[in-house]
C-alpha cells in the first residue's frame, strides 16, 4: 500500500492512516480489520466510520449488506470491496487498499470463486505479539478464507469462540468493536499460549501454508489455471493409472462425473477440492494451479497409488462431521461431576462444554435444565473466577503503565491531551475500551498532580 500524501502536509486528507501491520503477504492485513483501526487510530466510533464514510456507497447496497450480516465480503475482493475502497482512499489519500482483500485469488480464472469466512477467526498468540507493536492487534486476511483453519505461523487451530464469554459466531465486522477485543463482553481475545488446545491436523497445516504461499506468490493476478488444472490431473492419471480414468477419480476421492468436467473444462472446482486433489498428489496448491506437472513425486506407479490412497483415507476421517442431536446421558453427567470436581480448567461455558461432548448446544441445554438446573453455576463460577483472574492482572498492568507514563509527562516536561496519553498507552502495549481511556486518562491526572505536589521542583 503507497500512500500519496498524509493528513499532516495535505488538508486534503480527511483521516490519519493507522500505522502499518504487514510483514509479508500471508501476514497481510484484511480490509475490515484497517477499517476498524482506522477508526481507532483517529479516536472515532467505528459505526461514525461506517455511517458517514462507507456506508453511502451508491450502487453496492452495503447497508443492505451490513445488516444482512453479510459484512464478510469485505475482504473478498468483488464489487462491495472496491466500492469500498474507492471511498476510503479518498478520504485517506492511499493507494493500494485492494491489497488488503481476497482480489488476487478472485481474479485466478478457472476456479470458483473464492469464499469468505462470515466469522471471525483468529490466533490468539498472533494477537498476543501483536499487542506490544505499533500496530497493535490486527487480523490476518489469511483468516478470512473460509477454508484456512489454522495458523501457519505457530501451527494451531485458529479461534472462534470468546474464551471470556463463549460467545461463538462472531459476525466479520460490527459497529460497536475494538481491535482485539470481543463485541459483547469487551475482553482480550488473545492467549499466551495453545496448551490445552487440539493439535490441528496435518491436513488443515497444510492449506493454510499453501494459501499462504499463494497470497504471496506475485503472478497469481489473472492467472488461467484452467488449463494448468486439466494438464496436470491428465499428466497423474496417465502416468500412474494408464489413463483408467474411473480408478484414477476413485483413488482421488472425488465423483466420476466431477472429474471429468474439471478435466474437460466443462466446470470449475471448488477452492476445497482444490487444496484435496493437491494434497492427494502430493504436490502443492500452487504448483496445481501453475500446471507444473515435473512437480510430481518421481514415484513407481504403486508407490504412488498406494501415498495418494493413504492421503485420501486421512482426508475421510477429518472431515468435519455433523454434530449428533443424541446426547449420551451417563457420558454428560459423568461430565458434570468431572468439571464440579475441579477437571477440565479449559470448559467455561454452555458451547465449550457442547463441543467437549460432541453434541448441539441446544440439546445439552434442555438435558442440563431437565436433570441438573444448578450445573449451570458451575459454569458461571468458573467463568466468574476466570474473569477475575483477568480482570485483577489487568488492573495491575495498567496501575503500573500508568505511574510509569505519568512519570514520563513529568520528566518530559510536555502538555498533555487525552490523545498523547492514549497514544502512550497504546505503546506500552495496553489496548484499552472506549470506557476504559477516559478513566485511565483521569487517573494520569491525578498522579501528575501527586508527583508534581511531591516534587514541587518540577513544577
């Protein structure tokens, strides 16, 4: 992204552009996620932002969008995204924001569309080591791919569910957000570390280092990977089946007829079936779509029959499955007395113990309200006493940051506004709610007053 002027030289520039958060492509942020620290950084409400300055687009119907909860094709790259671009580099005189989307994979020709995530995900750990940059916490547009589950970068599931609140399917974008933050209980969504998570798949590791390397690929814009497609899957099945087109889309696990569409360019496929028939070939996604067919594993052909099934059954077993309505009632009760008993620290809520038993929510609450109605305050103590924990080391932080600071416009001898303190906030790594700045703001106040009525020398 290049800008053309910034707000300090040129009137012309209605807001100040946040710092940059990108190291490479796949770290590249998504557009929503520069909308929301837009907003931040210059001390606006993020639905002002919206209102005035991205919702009258005309021709896109947005606010249609907005509140259709459709605020995830944002990052995708289509029309609402350069609508929305074209508005935000006038006010911001920045070039380049279509960087910030899905453009790049939407533009590859023989292949369906790519498909936005309607959810936020997010890495915890990511957002942690964000938290002490510039930038501050920012999310990927890596994320935003509905097929990328995992985090390439320190190799664990991504997030979906507030670890606070358990508050799931998360909208892309809302009004009233902070970076970092979840929507309905204002905590930290990050986590120091992934150790009572599920180790991810090799599989879903897999798809996001190759749409990562995709992302980051330069001559992936306007790429024909249509006939790429058809030559390398001509190039497999020649050569390892003979041409036996039926055993060669059994071993792939894909149906018969889909395979020959793909293979006669009658149909474009699926991203997912993508990311499969590469995996199953061992090759990479971009080496797929690039029609590099030397890439393919030097193999005999029963070697390579025999790695393509065995890939193929993996795939089969983590396919996500449909969570069973029958809930198994010795198993859930015998749940209820491990978690009264202190087990499980990580299950804090209604979803988490859903997806712990393998079972819809809804059921497990009817079942809960049935046969134990006071398991319910085991829940809330817990998440009560986490809340806590939280809250206490939070304070504690900020109580040090913020005599630190006060000592800072002290020694420093400078005025100070609402906006240098939150400024200085922000680089101790604190990211605060819009609630929370002005009373950290008073209470600098006051220890400038103690520390200057202490020492009355620095007056």
């Amino acid at each position: 992204m290049k800008s053309t002027s910034d707000k300090a030289t040129n009137p012309c520039a209605v807001f100040r552009s946040p710092p940059a958060a990108e190291s490479s492509r796949g770290e590249q942020e998504s557009l929503r996620s520069w909308i929301r620290r837009l907003a931040e950084f210059n001390h606006l409400a993020l639905a002002d932002v919206l209102k005035y300055y991205v919702l009258p687009i005309p021709g896109t119907g947005f606010a249609l969008a907005f509140e259709g909860g459709a605020t995830h094709l944002i990052d995708r790259g289509a029309s609402l995204s350069r609508g929305i671009i074209e508005k935000l580099e006038r006010v911001t005189l920045l070039a380049g924001l279509e960087d910030f989307t899905l453009q790049s994979l939407l533009a590859i020709n023989g292949v369906a569309p790519i498909v936005a995530s309607r959810y936020r995900k997010w890495c915890g750990i990511c957002f942690n080591e964000d938290r002490h940059t510039e930038a501050g916490p920012f999310e990927r547009l890596l994320w935003s791919i509905n097929d990328v589950v995992v985090c390439p970068k320190h190799r664990f599931n991504l997030t979906s569910t507030c670890p606070s609140c358990g508050y799931s399917k998360i909208p892309a974008l809302t009004v009233l957000e902070i970076s970092g933050f979840c929507p309905k209980c204002r905590k930290w969504l990050g986590a120091e570390s992934h150790e009572n998570a599920e180790v991810p798949k090799d599989f879903h590791v897999w798809v996001a280092e190759s749409f990562s390397q995709v992302l980051n690929h330069p001559d992936t814009h306007n790429l024909d990977a249509s006939e790429s497609i058809r030559r390398v899957l001509n190039e497999a099945r020649n050569v390892f089946y003979d041409g036996n087109f039926s055993k060669f889309a059994s071993d792939l696990g894909k149906n018969k007829s889909a395979t020959h569409y793909w293979i006669h360019g009658l149909a474009m496929p699926q991203w997912n079936h993508l990311c499969e028939i590469a995996y199953a070939l061992h090759i990479s996604l971009l080496d797929l779509l690039c029609g590099r067919v030397h890439s393919l594993p030097p193999l005999s052909v029963q070697l390579m029959r025999t790695a393509i099934q065995a890939r193929v059954a993996t795939l089969s077993t983590i396919r996500k499955p449909f969570a069973p309505r029958r809930l198994d009632a010795s198993g859930a009760i015998a749940a209820f007395s491990e978690l009264r008993a202190g087990g499980h620290p990580h299950i804090i809520s209604l979803a988490a113990l859903s997806n712990y038993l393998k079972v819809d929510r809804s059921v497990l609450s009817k079942f809960i309200s049935k046969h134990d109605p006071a398991f319910m305050e085991v829940l809330d103590d817990r998440l009560a006493a986490l809340n806590k924990t939280k809250r206490d080391a939070h304070d504690t932080k900020l109580n040090e940051k913020i005599l630190l600071i006060a000592h800072q416009f002290v020694k420093e001898r400078e005025s100070y506004t609402r906006r240098s303190a939150a400024d200085k906030l922000r680089g101790e790594g604190l990211r605060l709610s819009y609630q929370e700045y002005p009373i950290a703001y008073r209470r600098i106040q006051e220890c400038i007053a103690q520390i200057l009525k202490q020492r009355p020398e620095q007056v």
